[in-house]
C-alpha cells in the first residue's frame, strides 16, 4: 500500500488479510479519526487490492485498479447525500433508505467484482465528511443490519467517522473498528478571531453575549467550523504556556463539543452562546 509509511500498522494488516490464503478481511469496516481524507484513502485502496488481478502492485496498470483510481469502478461505490441517489430519491441531506435498498437490491444480482460500498459524509466542494446521526439516521442504517451481519462473499461495507459516537452501536457491533490518526501537520492559527475571543478569560460576565454576537458577526466571512478551530488553536496556545493550568483543557473539551453539536445541525449562534456562557466566567 501506498500509505505504508504513514500507516503501517494499518496497512500490514489489509495487505496480510489480503493476501494470505488463511486470513480474510472483515466484510465490515469502521474508519475513525479527524483525518477523514486518510480514511477515505485506504478505504479505496482496500477496495482497490479487492478488485487487482494482477499482482495487487501499488503501481497496477490492470483495468480494475485503473477504474478505481479514476473513481469510475462498477462495483467500488461511495454512498453519501450527494452520490449514487436513486432517480427517485429526492432527499438531499441523508443517506436514505431508498439507496440501502439499491444497495440490498445490488447484492441479489451476482458480480464479477468484490464489491465495497465506501459510506461517508460529503461538503458542497465534495470534501470527505464523517457519518452522524444526522446525514446517516438510524432508519437507514437499521435497514443494512441484515445484510451486514450476514454479508455475501466479495461484499464489504466500510463506514468513515470523525468518533465512534457518532455511529450507530448496532453498526459498531457488526464492524471491526479501526483508528486512523491525523498525519496532518498541526497549525495553530486563529487570526480569524484574533481581538474578538483572544484573552477570553479576562472578560467580564457581562461580556457575554457582545462576544457571541460578534462572533455571529464574523461568521459573514469565516465559517463556523473554521471560527471553532481558532478558538480550539487559541486554547491550545495559551495551554502550551500554561500546561498547569487545568482550566484549559476543559474549555477545549467544551470546543470539541461544540464542533460535535455544529456537525448534528445545532445553530451556530446558540453555539456561541454557550461556548461563551460556559468559557467566561
């Protein structure tokens, strides 16, 4: 595998799995971790020596490997609110159960190919998002119990998290779970709300509400997940300064749940409202 370097762990695993007569590969797999781009990344690279029928190479030439990498295979499918929708499914916001249901349909028809069905999150842009209550409900995924815990040969489900909170137990039940760290160097810059959340803690109570209001504000030009990571940044850098003071990483933890909430489609501004009720005291 060509993250061998960054995860080996990971992929000595899959590559063993794949390749040893007397091992075989979970035909249900949870990916989770902040690094939702790495995630996908080695959930199509499983899918990629699933399908290789030549040599399993990190530079395979064979028709599989190529459709794969180009993202156009018949049987490696990303499942998402954006991706393969049925024509009828007119939901916009979830995966449905109109697409386990193509997908329980799919599974009736014999293939050639190893199937695997990559679910995850997608952003406007197309970037990689993990599952939730939300974009992945309990309907939906109650609907695949059956043929996950059940699964035909050359059928794998993988599923990609940001925490195993937020998926379904009965889903974690049924799937080997695997961590993937963040390879991602760390930066930690919060000029975005530099002289409006900077120096928080010498604020008054009465300072609240001002200070939710411009974050409000500010959310006109940055993103509320963005506004949240620069405070996180800034918590961080003043933990370094101060690695005593305890304090701090209990208000990180109060951002981390903050993103959490943002990510299950609470509103941004009752967000600030009690980051700030909660982080000025």
């Amino acid at each position: 595998m060509r993250l061998s370097n960054d995860y080996p762990f990971l992929t000595n695993y899959f590559t063993k799995a794949l390749t040893q007569s007397n091992r075989a590969i979970p035909q249900s797999i949870l990916f989770y971790g902040s690094d939702l781009n790495a995630q996908y990344i080695l959930a199509t690279e499983i899918a990629r020596l699933l399908n290789c029928r030549e040599g399993k190479k990190d530079d395979c030439d064979c028709i599989n490997c190529k459709w794969i990498k180009d993202g156009s295979h018949p049987a490696v499918l990303t499942i998402s609110k954006y991706d393969n929708k049925p024509e009828d499914d007119e939901s916009k916001t979830v995966i449905s159960v109109k697409q386990s249901q193509m997908i329980k349909e799919m599974l009736v028809v014999s293939s050639d190919y190893h199937r695997v069905f990559i679910f995850c999150d997608k952003d406007n842009d197309g970037n990689i998002l993990g599952l939730n209550s939300v974009n992945f409900q309990n309907k939906t995924a109650n609907s695949l119990l059956k043929v996950i815990e059940e699964p035909q040969p050359d059928n794998t489900f993988i599923f990609l998290a940001r925490t195993l909170k937020d998926v379904l137990p009965t889903i974690i039940s049924r799937s080997q779970c695997f961590f993937v760290p963040s390879r991602k160097e760390v930066s930690y810059n919060y000029s975005c709300i530099d002289g409006i959340f900077t120096e928080y803690y010498n604020y008054e109570r009465g300072d609240v509400f001002d200070v939710s209001q411009k974050l409000q504000d500010l959310s006109k030009e940055f993103s509320p997940e963005m506004i949240l990571t620069s405070i996180q940044n800034y918590i961080l850098c003043v933990l370094k300064s101060n690695p005593k003071k305890i304090d701090f990483i209990n208000h990180i933890k109060v951002i981390e749940n903050a993103k959490t909430q943002l990510r299950l489609g609470m509103k941004p501004a009752n967000i600030y409202d009690d980051i700030c009720l909660k982080l000025i005291k």
